[in-house]
C-alpha cells in the first residue's frame, strides 16, 4: 500500500509540473496522459467488475427457462430506469463536489459531503422501494402476461437490497475517485465480482431461490462492497484527512448536493431512458422478436465498450474538478485537451477492432443466422456510435468537473428527446427502415449531443469556471476544523 501512495504521489508531483507550462506541448500531453491512465484504467476495470454482477445473474437466471429469463429482463430493465440509473445520476453530482472540494484542500468538507450524499440517496431509496414492490400488479395492470408480471415482481423485490447498498455505494465510490485512489475501489469490485460467481450459483439453482437468489447475491455483492471501502475509510491512513464522522453539517450539507445531483440525475437519466425507449419501440415493428433481440445485442455491445471511455471520463472530471478547486483553471484545459486525445485514440482502435469482427460478432450472441446477418448489417452503425459515445462520454465527464450538469441535461433533452427519439419513430416505422432506422434515429440524438458538449466545452472560460469552483466551496456548509 505504502508503493502505492509514493507512485501515486509521484504522478501527481508530475501533473503539478506540467501545470507550471504554458502551452499544450508534446511533453504536457504524456505528462497529463500518465496522471489520466492512473486513473482512468483502474476505472475502466472497476465499471467492468460492477457490471459483471448483473450479467452473471442474468445468465444464471437463463438457465431457469424463458419465463425467468423474460421476467428478470423485464425488471432488471424497469429497476435501472426507476432506480439505478437515479442513484448513479445523483452521486454523479458529487463529481464536481468532492473533486472541487479535495482540490481546494478542503479535506474534511469531501467527507461532509459523501455523507451528506449517502443520507440524500438513502431517502430517495424508500420510494423507490414502494415502487418495486408494486411492480408486479403495475404489469399486470398495463397488460402485461400475468405470469410474466409476477416473476418480474419478485425479481424486483429481490432488488431492493440491492439499491440501498448502491445508495451507500456510489458516493463511497465518488469519496475515492475524488481523491484519486483508485486501487481500494479495483481490489473491492474484483472481490465482490469473484464472491459473487459462486455466490449466486449457491442461491439461484441449490437454495430453492430461483431468479429471486439472483437478485438477491446482486445486493449481497454491493454490499460486500460497501463494507470493504467503508473499512478502508475508517482504517486507512490514506483516507485520514477526509475522514469524517456522521455530524449535524452533513444534514446541512444536503440541501447543496440535491442542488447539483438532481440536474446530475436528470443528465444521465435521459440519456439511459431513451436506449431503454429504443428497446420498447423494437417491440412494435413487423418482427418483433428479431428487432428486439438484434437491437438489445447491440445495446449491449456498446453498453460493455462504454466502459472504457467511462473510465476516461472518470480520470478527467478528477482532473477537472481538482484543478478548478485549487483554482488552476489553465490546467483544467490542458487536462480536458489531453484525455480528448486519449479518448480519440481508443475510440479509433476499438471501432476498427468491432469492424474487423463483424462477420462473427452476433455468433458471440446467438446461432441463428437471421440474427447473425442481421447484427452484421447493424455492426457499421455501431460502430459510428461507440465513436459517438467515446466522445460525448469524456465531454460528460468534463461537465460533472466543472458542475454544469444543468446545462448537460437539456442539451440531453434536446438531442435525445426534440431530435433523437422523432426521427427514430420517423424512420423506423413510417419510412420502414425497421431497427435500423431506430438505430439511426438514437444514433441522430447522440451525433447532436456530442456536438453541442463540444461547443460548450470549446467556449468555456476556465477563469469563470475557477472561480466558480471557489464560490461553491465558501458556500457550501460549515464544517468544523476538529
């Protein structure tokens, strides 16, 4: 661990080095680029193993036969939009928060507001709960295939678990990437990952539990995780300036994170909406069962390769809202500068590599040669929009750094929802271009987007932005020295 932090000291003694260069040279850029990688390639396996814990359950839940695969994929797709993708969006805000406050060396306010975060997240859970619980006579009230609604029912009571450990988790997950300890974060995922194999084995087919121990071990991982990093915090040396105990400042404190984390929320969550809305639609063309499979193949693959510029993006709102919070607006540009090139770079060799394996990639997902040929067809256009993707997900990065995620959310609006989703009905149904054309249309949304970020970003003052940063943290809550 002691290596760790002197490497980890080392990287950031060579980022305060570049900041002291006027321009972006080629030296600044591999300087920059070795302070990003520390973090964002860690991240890129921490977003995996977190993701893997879904997948796994799924696939074990696969095995049960279609009316627990069906009903499980019906809720775990309810769950995300009404409740997952709310807690990531939310915690998303502590991004600009706790970055901005560990770059202004306000140790002990970061840990004010990864509590403050925590008691936000863990009241929007109750709802949250209410609903899923309800979930089952809410299918069969909108039509849904009464066995179907009921499974998904349980399923998504199993879940709930699940989504208070994911309230405790993600600000958990904020308090450490802010600061830029990244390897507690990979050592916890990737044990609770391999825990969670076996673990879900146990509960899915030995219990008697069915597809419920599967979304069962789901928050038994989660909270494995939580556990782990709430250790480390407590215990860690590295974690001494920041820790902080549960006090009356991080109730105070809550007013001014749902200030940012609702516009946070309202960001992300229009965005994850609109795939699940593609997905739906698909149910409505001629072949239904072809376009919804086709299409959830090809969410899924660019949802598996988003994990790799989310990682970027996670290594540059660090950045970002360190510099902004030490009040080094000239090195927050240079970081933005140089992790868009790494991001040009990966999003280069990663869409060459889908290309090239176009002709076997729908193998991966199934054998019928319908859908194989069909998934060829569509890899061109997946391939455009992990390009797409990779770009507005390092520029969405750069908006949680610098705080301006109610500007992000209605440019998602705009793009996704006033662009996007219309010319997805326009072209899928009304000009017959079947899922292709839906594909097109959400492709559309995400071309307008990451046009718009970009110009944002482009025209951004730095100066205004640190400054910005400084207010944030004088107005934020009080928080004693002791």
């Amino acid at each position: 661990m002691k290596g760790d932090m002197e490497e980890e000291a080392r990287l950031l003694k060579v980022g305060e080095d570049s900041r002291r260069e006027i321009g972006f040279t080629w030296g600044v850029f591999v300087q920059e680029a070795k302070v990003a990688s520390y973090i964002g390639g860690p991240m890129v396996a921490v977003t995996l193993s977190m993701y893997l814990l879904q997948v796994v359950s799924m696939m074990m839940v696969g095995h049960l036969g279609e009316l627990s695969l069906s009903s499980a994929a019906l809720a775990t797709s309810l769950c995300g939009v009404t409740g997952f993708s709310l807690m990531l969006g939310m915690a998303s805000g502590l991004e600009t928060l706790s970055g901005q406050a560990f770059g202004a060396k306000q140790y002990r306010k970061l840990g004010v507001y990864t509590w403050s975060a925590t008691i936000s997240l863990t009241l929007v859970c109750i709802p949250i709960a209410l609903l899923w619980v309800s979930i089952g006579k809410l299918l069969t009230f909108t039509g849904q295939d009464p066995l179907i609604a009921l499974e998904a029912g349980k399923y998504a009571t199993s879940l709930i678990p699940a989504v208070f450990a994911y309230a405790a988790l993600q600000p958990l997950m904020r308090y450490f990437q802010s600061q830029s300890l990244i390897i507690p974060m990979l050592l916890s995922t990737s044990i609770a990952a391999v825990i969670h194999i076996p673990l879900c084995w146990v509960l899915v087919y030995k219990s008697g539990l069915g597809s419920i121990g599967a979304g069962l071990a789901i928050g038994i991982s989660y909270w494995i995780n939580v556990v782990f990093l709430g250790l480390y915090v407590a215990y860690s040396p590295s974690c001494e300036l920041t820790r902080t105990s549960l006090t009356k400042e991080a109730f105070q404190g809550c007013g001014e994170f749902l200030r940012i984390s609702v516009p946070s929320a309202v960001m992300i969550c229009l965005e994850w909406w609109s795939f699940e809305l593609l997905i739906l639609l698909s149910g409505l063309l001629p072949k239904p069962q072809l376009e919804t499979s086709v299409l959830s193949i090809c969410l899924t693959t660019i949802s598996l390769v988003y994990m790799i510029p989310y990682g970027i993006a996670a290594a540059v709102s660090t950045r970002v809202s360190n510099e902004l919070g030490a009040g080094r607006p000239q090195a927050a540009r240079l970081a933005v500068c140089s992790v868009m090139i790494i991001a040009l770079i990966e999003l280069v060799v990663i869409s060459v590599g889908l290309f090239a394996c176009r002709n076997i990639m729908g193998y991966a997902y199934s054998n019928e040669k319908e859908v194989v040929d069909y998934v060829t067809d569509m890899v061109p256009l997946i391939c455009v929009s992990v390009i797409v993707d990779s770009l507005q997900g390092v520029l969405s990065g750069v908006a949680r750094g610098c705080g301006w995620q109610h500007i992000g959310a209605y440019v998602n609006l705009g793009a996704f929802y006033l662009a996007g989703i219309p010319v997805a009905v326009l072209l899928g149904f009304h000009l017959h271009y079947g899922g292709r054309g839906l594909w097109i249309g959400i492709l559309t949304g995400s071309l307008i987007q990451t046009a718009m970020l970009a110009f944002i970003t482009c025209r951004t003052d730095w100066e205004y932005q640190a400054r910005n940063a400084k207010e944030r943290m004088h107005q934020g809550p009080e928080v004693s020295v002791a």
